[in-house]
C-alpha cells in the first residue's frame, strides 16, 4: 500500500509540473519553438505514461500540444504513434494515427527512407492491423520493417518478437521461441538511445515469452533456462536506479510462469511458492496481472485436494476480474474451466453445469476470433510479400511492361517455329523411328552413368561428414573447459553430421541403387543373423533406457538369404522402434518355426502409426515420416528399403498398430526346405 501510495503522489506531481510547462510553452507561441527540443519533452512523458498504462493522461498531453506541433516529419510522426498507443481500445482512431505516422515520413521522403522513426512507424503499422484482424497487411508491414532495419538492431529485435507473437498465437510453439531467443540477440547489442524503461520490457518480454514457448512445446529444461535467464537479468535491474514500478510487474510474470513450469512438473511444492512469491509482489494498479498466478494456484489446489485454500484464491481472482472487465479473456476462460472442476469435485454439479458452459461459450468465441489467424501460412505470406514487392519494383521503372512485350513476341515467333515444325513433320515418312530409338538407348546410358557418378559423390561424402563429426566427438571428449553454449553448438554440428551420414547411407541403399543388381543368396540361418542384429542394436537401446526383450527360437531357421541384405532389413525395423517407443519401454522381438516359412515380430509399445498414414508407410520419402520420441530425425527410407528388399526375398512385410498403444511389425519368410535345398 505504501508503495502505490508513493507511486500515486509522483504521478501527481509529475503531471502537475507537465501542466505547468504547457501553458508555460502555449503561452510563448508557437512561433517561438526553433527546434523540436521543448516539444519532444512532451513526447517523452507521453511515451512514459503510455508505458505506464495511463493513455488517459498521455492522450490530454498530446492533445494539448497539437497546436504547436513541428513541421518536421519525424516528430510528426513520433507523435501519431504516441497518439495510436494512447488510444486504447479504439481501433478505428489507432488506425487512423498509425497511418498517418507513416504518411508522414514517406510524403517528406525521396524514395525509401531508413530512419529509426521510419522503422518505429512500420512496426506500428503492423500492430495496429493485427489487432484489427489484417493478419496479412500486418506482415507485409513486418517484412518491410526487416528489409529497411539495416544496423536498426533494436527494431530489428522488436519486429522479430512481434513475428514470434504471430507464431505463438498459431500454436507453433518452437518457431516462436526460435523468433524470440533471436529478439532477445539483438535487443542485447542494441546501442540506441531508447528508454531504459521500455528496453527493459522488451528484453524481459523477449525471455520469457521464449521460456513459454518451450514449456508450450513440452521442452521443459529449455523453459526453466530462459526463465532462468529472465530472473538473473530482472536481479540485475533492480539493483540499478530504475523505478520500481516497472520492475515489479516483471517479477509477478516471471514467478507466475515459472510458478507454472513447476505445476506442470508437478513439484507442488515449488510451484506453490513461487505462485504465492507472484501474488505478494507489490505492484501500483491495475493488479488484474495477479489473475493468472491466482489460477494456477487454483488448479495446485484442485489437485492436491486443498479445499478451503481452493476457494479463496478463487474468490480473490473472481473479484479482480469483475473490477478489470476488460481483462484479458483467457484469464476469465480459465476461471470458468477450473471452477466448473471445482463445483463438480465438491458435490455442486448445478454450479459445475453452468461455468462449463460459460466456458464453452467463451472458448468457442475465442476459437472463432482466432480461426482465421490459424489458417495463415506465415512463411508463405512473407514469400508472396517478397515477390509482390519484386513486380512493384519493376513496375515502378516499367521494365515489366518492357519484359511482358519480349515475351509475347518470343511466344509468337515461338508458336510459328512450332506449327512449321509440326507441319513439316506430319509429312515424314517412319524413317525416324530408329533414330529415335538410337537417342532413347544413348540417353539410358547416359541416366546409367549419372547415377554411378551420384553414387561415387554420395560414396565420397561420407569420409569428410565422418571426419567432421568425429572431430567433434573428440572435441566433447577431451576439452572439459567448453562452455554450455559452446558444447550445444558442437553437439548440433555432431548431430547433423550423424544424421547427414545416415541420409547418404540411405540413399546408396535405395535410390541411387541399380535396379538390375542380381541379388545373391545363400542357404543361411534366419535367426543367427537376426540374433547379431539384435547384440549390436542393444546399445542403442540402451542410451533411451529401453530394453529389447529377444525370444529365441529352438529349431533351425534355415532360408535363402543374401546375409548383408536381410541384415540391413532387421536393422531398419528394429531401429525405427526404438526411434518410437518411449524411454523405460521394451521391444519384443519374437520367431515362430512354421512348416514352411517362418514369422518374425517386432513389437513396440510406442506412439504408433495413426490411420492416415498406414497406407503410406512403405512409400520411399514419404510424408508420413514422423519425428522420434527424443527428436531423432526421419528420412522415410528404412520401411520401402526394408520392404523391397523381403519381397526379393520371396517374402512378406505387413504391421498392425494402433496409436498411442505400439506398433507390431511382422515379416514371412520361405524356408529353404520349401525349395528342397534340406
């Protein structure tokens, strides 16, 4: 209470000496302002009290200082913008002042300007159109606002979280995050003159805004870093000068989101005391930012069956949001869903009935609002952004009107070449036909030979890809002293290079063989080389904590069989189910000695292969490649090399699966007895 009290005296204060210099300035006349020195001084309070959340005040200063506003286009247009953030909820006068802000640089300004308030004025622009729901016109405005930023790093690193909020909000979490670690990068070696106030929200807003992206995306470890990150660099500022007003709605979100990382690891304990650490932070009003770690503190209650606690917290968030009707709606959302499960735990279903369908209600709304958002493609937006400024460019200096002509005229001198050709051969005799076969029989050749040349460029690919990932693994083995980032860094180039050589390795495997290679076999033991298989795959198994369960068969597994072939079978199909079953699990391998065959399964309890895709899963490259349960990444080869290479085994590759449960797959094979070989 103090402390909004001090914070409500200095407001007061504040305005009191604003109004002073106003009429103090009116009085003078406008004439007497030979430069934009007195006048940004209203700017800058205005910019303060907008960041404040007081854009009642900011809106009458800007009012008043209208009159006397320059005729210089950057102040013009540093002004509109303070006018759009002081407008509030009313999007129309936003838009009307966003525009206008940038109408003033590029009426003042020959060709594309680079100014930091041109830039400002994009980025406005691109706000004010998401919130009126021009999801496309706001990144056109974004795409202009990255191309013109130049050494701009401090726009350059907001445009970039503003991109990342559009990802956010389309559910794809990593995408966001990845957008807003990179804002955080340039925010960091920004060196402009900005507000220590708003270069401060914008790095604490960048950190953990990346932290909630990856506890979004499950990426738990990730999420606690940057909270991490957050806490030390808030612990840093407020040991400086800067108000506390400003620090303190960090540190109720930062506890809030961290408090939530914790309850979604389910360490209650943890999680109940930084919630509580959120709640207790003194913060001058609006306090509705309380809401959200009131709620979670709910949902720990609701499951740890405290009662009496559960409903003070909801009375608490219930009277904040009913002072605040403006508060964010997915606050109030999941007010309506944790007290429907409230009413309903504690013998009130008539309650539980009714909050459940205010949230229904609501979250259809919500859903409905957001449909459009969802739909877009962002990566393909900005392609065609990028090409339509192309045809812009060249219309500009009419070389597409030059370039369209050259085209006809080719199309027609084209089109008469092509009707004279036509002409002229319909009056051939067959003699031509040979000649022909003679070019079809030079060009298989020629196929022939550029597929042995892949084939040695693949072949000799590997010896440096393996060079460079076991330089690596040295380089992690024997340097103790690397730094976090910098093993991260050596791990992702170890990875790649791994997974750079299991990709050639598949390719000389599949498409890049000769389809006529004559397939030798020999009468071999089926289930010694599967045995052998199994031995060296165990250890991979092994590193996701998995087991592979082996049950042998007694009785000789005799069949033709070419060995490094139907090796590299068993490997691909043992491989993927340890690609995706889930650590702690076992894989089952089993054999069955028929009269003339004999059956191998391999079991997973592992995600599974959903309906849609089953009928793609032997396809090569095929799009129903899914990631790994640890990330492993796919290359969509093993199954159709696998499959291909049973089936010139005289047998048969089938699975069945259900998702979410595992997957079985089964493979037949003839036994050489079939053949009367034994």
């Amino acid at each position: 209470m103090k402390t909004n009290y001090i914070c409500a005296v200095h407001m007061v204060i504040v305005h009191l000496c604003m109004a002073i210099a106003l009429i103090c300035l009116l009085s003078c006349g406008k004439e007497n302002l030979d430069t934009d020195k007195e006048f940004r001084i209203f700017l800058k309070q205005a910019d303060s009290l907008n960041f404040a959340n007081q854009q009642g005040a900011a809106l009458a200063i800007l009012e008043a200082i209208r009159p006397i506003l320059p005729k210089l286009p950057a102040v013009q247009s540093e002004y509109y913008q303070l006018a759009a953030d002081a407008s509030g909820h009313d999007l129309e006068q936003m838009n009307l002042y966003a525009d206008s802000a940038l109408m003033c640089i590029e009426m003042h300004t020959d060709g594309r300007p680079k100014t930091k308030v041109y830039l400002a004025a994009l980025i406005k622009n691109g706000e004010v159109k998401f919130l009126r729901k021009q999801y496309r016109e706001a990144l056109r405005y974004y795409e202009l606002a990255r191309q013109v930023s130049g050494i701009e790093s401090c726009n350059d690193g907001s445009v970039t979280g503003k991109i990342a909020g559009i990802y956010f909000d389309q559910k794809n979490y990593r995408q966001a995050a990845t957008y807003w670690s990179e804002s955080y990068r340039l925010l960091e070696s920004c060196q402009e003159d900005e507000s220590r106030e708003k270069l401060f929200s914008q790095k604490h807003n960048a950190l953990i805004h990346t932290g909630l992206a990856y506890q979004y995306a499950g990426d738990l470890d990730s999420a606690r870093h940057y909270y991490q990150m957050d806490l030390k660099f808030i612990q840093a500022v407020s040991r400086s000068s800067m108000d506390w007003e400003s620090i303190a709605p960090a540190l109720i979100s930062l506890y809030d989101h961290m408090g939530g990382l914790e309850l979604d690891a389910k360490r209650y304990t943890l999680a109940d005391s930084l919630l509580k650490a959120s709640v207790t932070v003194e913060v001058p009003e609006p306090d509705v930012m309380k809401v959200p770690p009131l709620l979670k503190l709910a949902n720990l209650y609701l499951n740890t069956n405290q009662r009496e606690k559960a409903a003070a917290v909801f009375k608490s968030s219930e009277t904040l949001l009913n002072r605040h009707p403006s508060a964010d709606q997915a606050s109030r959302l999941s007010w309506y869903e944790l007290y429907s499960r409230y009413s309903y735990k504690y013998g009130n279903p008539a309650d539980a009935y009714l909050y459940l369908g205010k949230f229904n209600r609501l979250k259809d709304s919500l859903d409905l609002s957001s449909s459009s958002l969802l739909k877009l493609d962002i990566d393909r937006e900005f392609k065609s952004i990028n090409q339509q400024q192309m045809l812009e460019k060249l219309a500009q200096a009419n070389w597409l009107k030059k370039v369209y002509i050259i085209v006809a005229g080719l199309m027609v001198v084209f089109a008469i070449v092509i009707i004279l050709f036509i002409y002229r051969s319909l009056k051939r005799n067959r003699r031509n036909q040979e000649e022909i076969h003679l070019k079809n029989v030079q060009l298989e050749k020629l196929n022939k030979n550029n597929i042995k040349i892949m084939r040695i460029m693949a072949h000799d690919l590997r010896n440096p890809l393996a060079g460079i990932t076991g330089l690596a693994d040295i380089i992690l083995i024997d340097d103790p002293a690397l730094t976090e980032d910098t093993r991260h860094m050596i791990t992702l180039i170890k990875n790649t290079g791994t997974n750079s050589l299991e990709m050639i390795n598949e390719l000389l495997d599949s498409g890049l063989a000769e389809n006529e290679d004559i397939m030798v076999t020999e009468v071999q033991d089926a289930e010694e080389i599967l045995c052998d298989c199994v031995e060296l795959l165990r250890f991979k198994a092994a590193d996701k904590q998995q087991q592979i369960k082996y049950i042998r068969n007694k009785l000789p597994t005799f069949a033709h069989l070419n060995y490094p072939k139907i090796w590299r079978a068993f490997n691909n199909i043992i491989v993927n189910a340890i690609k995706f079953s889930y650590p702690d699990s076992t894989i089952r391998i089993e054999v069955t000695l028929n009269a003339d065959d004999l059956l191998i399964s391999i079991a997973d309890s592992g995600v599974g292969i959903p309906e849609k895709d089953r009928e793609r899963v032997f396809d090569m490259f095929s799009a129903a490649k899914k990631t790994g349960t640890s990330g492993e990444v796919p290359f969509g080869l093993g199954l159709s090399i696998s499959k291909s290479i049973i089936e010139k085994h005289n047998g048969r590759i089938w699975f069945e699966s259900q998702a979410g449960v595992g997957t079985t797959f089964f493979i037949r094979l003839p036994l050489a007895k079939k053949h009367g070989i034994i």
